[in-house]
C-alpha cells in the first residue's frame, strides 16, 4: 500500500489558478449517455482501421523531451527573436539560421487564433469528426493540434483558441496514458 502525505503551508493562498472551477464548469458541454460510457471505456467502440493505437513513445525518449511535451516548451530565437516548436538548434528562419542561439519559450499561456482546420471523417475519434488544424501565436510560432470542446460549425478562421493539457488517448491493452495540448476555442460557453 502507498501513502501520500501532503503538508499545506500559508503560501497556499498566493496560488490563482489560470480558471476558476465555476468558469470551468461554465465551459462544460453536454454529451450524449452513448458517448459517456465511451468515453470512459464502460462502452466497446469499434474503433476501425484507422483506430489502432501506434506503439507507445519509449520512456527515455519522453523523459528527454519532457519540458516540450507537458510545458509546451519551444525554443526562441536569440537573434532574431523567431519562437518554434518543437525547440530547435538551429533557427527556421532562413535569413537568420543561427545556430544554438536558443532559448527555452513556453508556449502554453499565449494567445492563439486558429490558422486553418478540418474534420476528418476517415480519423477514428469518439465523437467524429475529428477536428484538427493549425494555431498561430500571437508573439509569433505556428503549431498543428487537435482541437476538443467544439464542434466542427463553431470554428472560424481568426478565432482565438486556448491551449489545455488533455488525455489524447488510452491504449487499454497495452496500458499507455497519452496525453498532450490541445486547442480549446475561447469564446466557446455551453
């Protein structure tokens, strides 16, 4: 058996979480009870051909890179002041090209509009289609995401997302948890 043993100090109060629970509950949307039980695997879903699961990323490999996957960290160019993801060693812009003149740049917080997007109809997602699409940062960087807690007749072009840290899948026989970022319109309220 484990034990947790979690001390809570005074500085507990200086901590303000990026949303309120009553924002977050404002931003729920309904689901069907069909799509619930899915959702938490009570449900077998045929999942197709397009829906088995890849091979898991080796743990090393996700250690390594572990600021990039659950911080969302890129790298920014000294130079030129150019943000990328994934972080690079060498600058993306051509005029520029500097090499290991990076700095770590999180990209979680910043602002974002949607480039472009679609729903794939051929993509295996639990509540079709899946919607997928290309961000731009405000302060500059371009990014490819899922987007979730929308439907495909709510996005527009030019709309402002937010970035949440979501399950991307549950490979049960294997065992593996995926997570990462995903893009949430910000105007959407349920």
């Amino acid at each position: 058996m484990d034990v947790l043993h979690f001390e809570v100090t005074d500085l507990v109060g200086s901590v303000k979480p990026a949303k309120s629970l009553e924002e977050m509950l404002n931003r729920k949307a309904p689901i069907s009870y069909q799509k619930f039980l899915a959702f938490r695997e009570v449900l077998e879903v045929e999942t197709g051909l397009r829906g088995e699961f890849q091979a898991e990323s080796p743990l090393s490999v996700m250690w390594r890179n572990r600021k990039a996957l659950l911080g969302l960290v890129g790298s920014r160019c000294t130079q030129c002041g150019t943000p990328q993801f994934p972080p690079q060693r060498v600058c993306v812009v051509s005029e520029c090209q500097a090499v290991n003149k990076m700095e770590p740049y999180s990209f979680s917080r910043k602002k974002a509009t949607i480039f472009s997007y679609t729903g794939d109809n051929l993509a295996f997602s639990y509540d079709p289609p899946q919607i997928y699409g290309i961000v731009d940062f405000e302060e500059g960087g371009r990014m490819m995401l899922d987007f979730t807690d929308c439907s495909l007749g709510e996005l527009q072009v030019g709309m402002e997302v937010e970035l949440s840290f979501r399950r991307k899948y549950h490979d049960r026989h294997r065992g593996v948890h995926t997570y990462f970022w995903k893009a949430v319109p910000a105007a959407a309220k349920h």
